[in-house]
C-alpha cells in the first residue's frame, strides 16, 4: 500500500516511484495553477484585456469606416456598396439592407465622417495603446527602479506607431 496516497494493491518498487513522482507532479502543477490565477487576480488581468479589447473595438469601428471612405475614393461607390452589402448579408443576413443603407449615408456625409472618425479613432487608439502599455508592464515587472516617461512621449509613441505601421504597408500591392 502507499504510503502517501494510500493506493492499495502491491506495487512494484518501480511502479511505486513512478507513482509518487507522478503524485508529486500533479502537486506542483496544482500549486503553479493557484499561483498563476492569484498573480492574475491581483493584477486585475481580467480588467485589463476587457479594458484592451473595449478599445480594441472602438477604435476598429471608426478604421474600418475610414476604410470604406478611402475605397469609395479609389473604386466606384456603387461597387463599394455591393460588395460591402454582399459581405453583410453573409454575416447578417436581417439587418443587410438596414446597415448597407447606413454605410450609404456614410459615404453620402464623407467629408465629416471621415474627419470626426479619424480624431474618434486616434482618440481610442491612443487608449488602446496606453492599456497595451500597463498590461504588458505588468506582464514583465521587474523588482527594478521605475522610470516613468513624461506623459507627452507616452500619447506620442502609438501615434509614432499607426505612422510607422502605415507607411510599411504603403509599399504593399494589395
């Protein structure tokens, strides 16, 4: 019988220790698992990626109209549109009139949209940014002296980025 864990039958000397060297596996996964998920916790990891991906989507929104906007410059309208209303109506087929009608009054007021989406976007990138910035400094924290930057070069650096992002896909055909 074991003496741990209390298995009975006869157990080679073998199988007892790998028995027990599996038990002691399992306990330690256990407690890795407990402290993963209270390091998690304490962190508010859970706040964090909702509060990334709340941003996340405010500021995909606005893009994603800015984009049509562009398209609508460089493509005939009416193709924008039927291509747009076909894509709809594959992933709501309901409500395909309804937002096709709306991406037209989209394109109908372009010039306001396309400024107000534009600051709207910035605007929530720049919190997306920031939120990507604590999560992943509290992903890597470090028992190190904290240097904070000033609060201008921290709204300037995901600007600095949608820039550098931009101007690397401008080289690309598609």
């Amino acid at each position: 019988m074991c003496s741990r864990c209390g298995t009975r039958g006869f157990l080679s000397q073998v199988d007892m220790r790998r028995h027990l060297d599996m038990r002691a596996v399992s306990i330690r996964l256990w407690h890795f698992l407990l402290k993963v998920l209270s390091g998690f916790r304490r962190n508010q990891g859970l706040l964090l990626s909702g509060a990334l991906a709340y941003y996340s989507l405010l500021s995909i929104v606005p893009l994603l109209i800015l984009t049509l906007i562009i398209l609508s410059h460089v493509m005939p309208e009416e193709l924008v549109l039927s291509t747009v209303s076909a894509q709809i109506k594959m992933l709501v087929p309901g409500y395909a009139a309804w937002l096709t009608e709306h991406v037209r009054v989209f394109l109908e007021h372009r010039g306001v949209v396309g400024l107000v989406g534009f600051v709207i976007m910035l605007f929530f990138s720049s919190l997306a940014f920031t939120t990507l910035e604590k999560a992943i400094s509290v992903i890597f924290f470090h028992r190190v002296r904290i240097r904070r930057r000033h609060f201008l070069i921290s709204a300037f650096i995901p600007y600095l980025y949608m820039c550098a992002l931009g101007r690397g896909s401008s080289w690309c055909p598609f």
